[in-house]
C-alpha cells in the first residue's frame, strides 16, 4: 500500500515547482498573454495569484487552530504586491514560496490550523496544508509552462500524491448527491488505484489494495497516467482524455457536481 508523501519530500517538491514555474514565468515572451486553462487570468495574474497565496497559507499555518481565516492571513494577502519588472517578479515569487516553506519546515506535519477543506477526509493540519500546497502550485505551473509553449506532465512523485489529495480533499465530502449511489475507480499506470464512492449523503475515497487482490466491480472506471488523471481532474484536459470504462454518465455527474451546495 502506497504512503503518503512525507513533509521533507512534500517540501522538495514544492520548491522544485515553484522554481518550474518562475523558469515558465521567464521564459515567457509576454506576461500579458491570456492563460488557455484559466482564461479570465494573464500570465502576470497568474504569477500574482501564486505569489500573493504563499504568505496567505504561511500566515494560516503559523496563526494555530482557527474557526475561519485568520486576521493576520487575509492582511497579509491583501498587502502583497507583485512587480511588473520581469527578474523582480521572480524574485518576489521565490521569497514568497520561501516564506512558506520556511514556516511549514518550522511547524511540522501535525500543527492544527484553519483550512477550507474541514469537512473532507483530510486533516485540518499543517501537513494537509502542504500536501495540497504543492498541487495548487504543480497545477499553475502547468499552466504557466502551457502558456509559455513549454507544457510537460507533472511529476509522476506529485501526480501519485495528487490524484489521493484531490479525491481526499476536494471530493470526500458529506455534500448532497442528487442521483443514485454510484462507484468509480480510479487507476493510475503506474500501479496506483483508488475507489470513490458517493452517495446521497456524500462520498468517500479509499487506496484500493493491489492489483490482483479481489474487489467488488465499479459502475465506471478511468485510467491513465497519475499526471493525465490530475489535469482530468483539475478540468485542464477534456473528458475523454483519459480511458473510462463502464457508465460515462457517472463522470459528467461528478464534474458537474458541487459537494458544497
């Protein structure tokens, strides 16, 4: 059974995007260039997007167990301003991933702290806050890259984890599903599978055990590369960019669906 990404290696991956992204940024013929997977946001948006966020996520983390936002983390989001001037950006954007990494090392993986994501499967910790960290900036770093004429795939190290963070993350929750109970596995290629299962009063994932190992049937399926199973879910490539097997009617279901309402 795979482990969870431990916070040393959750805080070389982070660095190691974060730098993927300000090479994007750089190499970049014009900062004011549209993004093709977030259209409402430029090039330069995107970068002060990903920059203003790394002390938001370090002002929560160092500001303790909290109910909402602390104070202290939407004041420091608000005062961040990012330059025009294309090697002063860089600069501000690696402080920035700096000041977070810096205070992630300095909590640990298990300091309490506020997140958006409490009703889901992942912990209100400081370690989530990482482990979800560093897909927010793999994902604007393929942005960045695809912007730039340079896309590549995520790393298959950050993919793996990612595709268990966004299904632990952003889809196990106790959200209202309007249709029948449904079961669908995920496979990536690399021998990772996982099962998400939702119901009327929500849903839940789970690793499934290894290949071989004797398992119920899903209803639907999809496969493919960690990193193809992450842009799919992140809405950057389209629905048939994967293999899905079985009721497809299910997946357009979960895309459309908003545990929150």
């Amino acid at each position: 059974m795979q482990k969870n990404l431990e916070l040393p290696d959750l805080l070389r991956l982070i660095d190691e995007r974060a730098t993927a992204f300000r090479a994007a940024i750089s190499a970049a013929p014009d900062l004011d260039v549209q993004v093709p997977t977030c259209p409402e946001w430029t090039l330069f948006d995107l970068a002060r997007h990903l920059g203003s966020g790394r002390p938001f996520w370090a002002a929560v983390v160092g500001a303790g167990p909290a109910d909402a936002p602390p104070p202290e983390a939407v004041a420091a989001r608000a005062e961040t301003r990012a330059p025009r001037e294309r090697e002063a950006l860089a600069a501000w954007l690696a402080a920035s991933t700096q000041q977070l990494l810096d205070t992630l090392r300095e909590a640990g993986p298990d300091a309490e702290c506020w997140t958006w994501w409490g009703a889901s499967q992942s912990p209100r910790t400081s370690g989530a806050v990482a482990r979800h960290q560093l897909q927010e900036i793999a994902m604007h770093t393929y942005d960045a890259q695809l912007t730039a004429g340079t896309a590549q795939p995520l790393p298959a190290e950050v993919a793996l984890d990612g595709v268990e963070d966004f299904l632990f993350t952003c889809c196990a929750w106790s959200g209202t599903w309007p249709h029948e109970p449904a079961v669908v596995d995920y496979h990536a290629t690399e021998g990772r599978s996982w099962r998400f299962t939702v119901e009327a009063n929500g849903a839940r994932a789970v690793r499934l055990p290894a290949v071989g190992e004797a398992q119920a049937p899903a209803d639907a399926s999809a496969r493919g590369t960690a990193s193809e199973l992450v842009l799919w879910f992140y809405g950057r490539t389209p629905l048939d960019s994967v293999k899905i097997d079985g009721d497809r009617v299910i997946f357009e279901r979960l895309f459309a669906w908003d545990p929150n309402a």
